[in-house]
C-alpha cells in the first residue's frame, strides 16, 4: 500500500529586529508544543498537524537580549518523511485592478499614532474608504486594497507586533497611478 507524502507549507518571515527574513511561517494548520525550554536562546518546538496530530517536524526559536528580547530566528526542521514546501511571498499590485481612478483623484491621509510608543508610525486615512485584504502574512505585512467609490487607490501595509500577534505598530500607505495623496497635518502639531 502507497502511503501518501505528507507536506508542511512554509513562507519566510521577517524577524523582530531589521526585518531580516531569518523566521519563518508555517501555514499549515498546526500547533506548536514546547519540548526544550532554553530561555529564549533555542527553545524547541514539535510542529503538529491539527488535521491528524502528526508531528510535522520541530521549531527551534531564538530571541535577542539573551532571550529576554523580541524574535531574532527561526529554523524549521521537517521529520523524515514529511516535505517542506516554500510558498513565494506575494506582493498586491493595485496597479492590476481593472477599473483606474478618476484623473486628479485625491486621497487625504495623516500621521496616527501606533498602538505602542504612540509614535506616528501609521496613517489615517481621512478620505471615506473601504479596506479590502488582499495579501495575509500573519500581521506581518498584510496588504489591503484602499478603495473609494469603489475604485481602488491604493495599498494600504499593516504590520503587528508580537510576530503578527500583537498591537498595531507601523502602516504604509502606497497610492496608485494617477492618485494624489494630501497631507493633512494637525494642527497642534
């Protein structure tokens, strides 16, 4: 009897620090279950299906400031048997949208506080809009379609602390051909 490969789909993944691609995301549906406590300076992981309960494979998981700091690494080994498939990241071009937008549209955005330090890391779109996901990374760069009228203006990138888990910490709004962006400042600023 042929048994069937099993197969674990991954994506690369920014860490905590440079956003470097050095962790990793593991899009099958899995759990992860700590077996090597190492403080945050490798702890290991055993990567199981939540289909069958098969382990897939182990996680190991570094941190920086000895442990104590934010993601740095992570390394993901697949157990005999098991194949890793790589997922390319993808990238939302609003530019590919069918309809274009109205010559001399024009989109008011300012500077918002993140949900950290309150630093003006994120934008509020003032123009009224909808936001449609387009790219999933797990909070990690996820991409919106910014449309108003129903016309696509733009890509909004949102990004989450925490490896995606936590709160709002930056936001990038691109704005498509053709689309004029206003500024528009507080005015206690």
């Amino acid at each position: 009897m042929k048994q069937s490969k099993k197969v674990v789909c991954l994506r690369q993944a920014e860490d905590g620090y440079r956003g470097d691609m050095s962790c990793v995301n593991i899009l099958t549906p899995h759990e992860e279950k700590l077996i090597e406590d190492n403080e945050g300076q490798g702890d290991v992981y055993d990567v199981v299906d939540k289909t069958n309960g098969e382990v897939l494979g182990l996680l190991t998981r570094w941190y920086g400031n000895n442990g104590q700091g934010k993601l740095a690494a992570e390394k993901f080994c697949a157990k005999e048997g098991v194949e890793e498939q790589w997922e390319e990241d993808r990238v939302y071009n609003p530019n590919e949208e069918d309809e274009t937008p109205v010559p001399g549209t024009k989109v008011q955005v300012s500077r918002a506080p993140d949900e950290y330090r309150g630093d003006y890391s994120c934008v509020y779109i003032e123009t009224l809009h909808e936001e449609v996901l387009k790219v999933d990374k797990h909070g990690q760069g996820d991409e919106y379609a910014v449309k108003v009228d129903g016309v696509v203006v733009g890509k909004l990138t949102r990004w989450y602390g925490n490896n995606g888990q936590g709160k709002l910490a930056a936001e990038k709004f691109e704005p498509r051909v053709g689309v004029e962006v206003e500024w528009v400042e507080e005015e206690n600023e």
